[in-house]
C-alpha cells in the first residue's frame, strides 16, 4: 500500500508544469525526458550542455531536498533486478520509438493538444494498465 | 554559461516536482494502476497539476516571438499517427508496467541513492541506444533499396 497524497501530488505535478513551461520560455524546448535524454548518448548532438544541465538538475533536486530538509520521500521499488532490467531495455527503446514518454507526450503533448501525443499517452496508459494487472492479478506477481 | 545554469535550474524545479509528486516511487505509480487492488488515485493529480500549468504556462509563452536563449521555439510538427508511434508507446507502457519507473520519474530516482533507479536508468539507456541504432540501420536499408 501507498498513502493517498492529493495535495503533495498537485504540488509536484504543478512543479512537473512550470518546469517544462519555464524550459519553453527560456530555451524553447519541451520537457521530454526521453528527448533530452537520447541526445545525449553519443553520438553527442551539439546542443549536449543544456541538456546535461537539466538532467544534473532534475537528480540533484531530490538529493537537495533529502539532504537539506531531512523530509523522507518515499521509495520503493518491489521489482526484481532481472526485471527491472527488462522493462529498462523495453521502456526505453517503446519511448524512443514511440518519440516520448510521460513527460513528453503525457504532460508537454498533451497541453498543446496534440493529436500524436494524445494517442501516445492512451496507448501508454492502456498498455500499462494491462500489464500491471496480468502481473498483480493473473500471474500473480514477478 | 547563463544558458547553461538556467537549464540546471530548470531541471532542479523538475526533479521537486517528481520526487515530491511521487512520481519517482515505482510502488506508488504501479498503485495507479491498480485499480483492481491497491489502488493509489494520486498519480491522476500528478498528471492533473502538471497539465493545467503547462497548458497555461505555454498560451502565454508561445505568444512571444523566440525563446530567451534560442531563435526559435522547437515545436514537433508532425501530426500523423504511424506504426512507430503506437507500437512504441505500446512496449514503453509494458516496461512502464513491469517496473514503475518511466524516464522522467527514474532520472529524478537517481538523486535518492537506490540501486534499483541506477539498474532501470543503465537499461533504459542501453534500450534508447539500441533502438537508435536499429532505426538508423532500417533507415539505411531503406534509402539502399530505394536507389
């Protein structure tokens, strides 16, 4: 089991939304993780220092909120290695092919209304969804 | 040099934002979609926040002519629905499901210590790069028929 956090969850999603329309208006880019992320596996594209900046950012924060407050955020991850390596290797090739991921289509997409992205985060939702059942209720777990 | 502490800090205000939303819990987001079991609504107002903002956020913005530090707003432009795209975020939603970490809630992960975010990243990365390579090769056999 997990806690209900509504107010904490809206906090950070609005957090999640001004980060990807602040790197809108300062770099004109969307803030899709799996965008920034592939351009930065080499072959490096020429505009690698932003992108690294950002992903040095987004590891930071956590660590700065840990380290500085000493608030807890929870963790958990009940998946074993094995596995995760396997939904590693799928969930990033499915992203790249598929041009993104929940940041990409799921938040930055899906605001512009785009007819891609709304497909994409349906697809995702959908797929995922189904997975999560047949491991929790008809395979009974990993 | 500003352009590149912007983005730090920019990317600063996004890993608060997953790692207080909850985003970077494997547990809690496969709870979302759980609906059968234990289910977790919070990832809906994860979703919920981020999208009022952004869509908000982003009239105003692209009313502007140019972005602070470029000429230009990169915008994708395609609007087709093709194979790629489907299938794609198809497979993504399975290793989404299997695991509960998504690339944008996994790189924040990083920054808490554990293992399993560093196993997941290592992966996802190896999967990008493989898928990179294999579209470039179907890309090359491609343009070798056509000529």
């Amino acid at each position: 089991m997990t806690e209900f956090t509504p107010w904490l969850s809206l906090l950070g999603g609005s957090l999640i939304g001004l980060a990807a329309v602040l790197l809108m208006a300062f770099h004109g880019r969307i803030a899709g993780m799996t965008g920034i992320l592939s351009a930065l596996i080499p072959p490096l594209s020429s505009d690698w220092g932003w992108r690294a900046a950002f992903i040095v950012g987004a590891i930071g924060a956590p660590a700065l909120i840990v380290g500085l407050t000493g608030y807890t955020i929870p963790f958990e991850s009940p998946t074993p290695a094995p596995w995760l390596i396997v939904g590693g290797l799928i969930a990033g090739a499915g992203a790249y092919f598929g041009s993104g991921c929940t940041s990409g289509h799921g938040v930055c997409g899906m605001a512009r209304v785009s007819p891609r992205s709304i497909v994409a985060t349906l697809t995702f939702m959908a797929s995922t969804a189904i997975t999560v059942f047949v491991i929790r209720h008809v395979i009974g777990g990993l | 040099m500003t352009r590149i502490f912007s983005a730090l800090v920019i990317g600063l205000i996004f890993g608060a934002g997953i790692a207080l939303s909850g985003m970077a819990n494997p547990a809690k987001v496969l709870n979302f979609f759980d609906i059968a079991g234990s289910w977790d609504p919070s990832l809906a107002f994860v979703m919920g926040g981020a999208l009022v903002v952004t869509a908000i956020g982003y009239t105003f913005v692209l009313k502007r002519k140019a972005p602070v530090f470029d000429r230009l707003f990169h915008l994708p432009t395609r609007r087709d629905i093709d194979l790629p795209l489907l299938a794609g975020s198809a497979v993504f939603g399975i290793g989404w499901g299997i695991t509960g970490f998504c690339p944008g809630g996994a790189i924040p992960a990083l920054g808490l210590g554990y293992s399993d975010a560093w196993v997941f990243v290592g992966s996802m990365v190896a999967g990008i790069a493989l898928a990179r390579i294999a579209r470039h090769t179907m890309a090359a056999r491609a343009a070798g028929k056509a000529v």
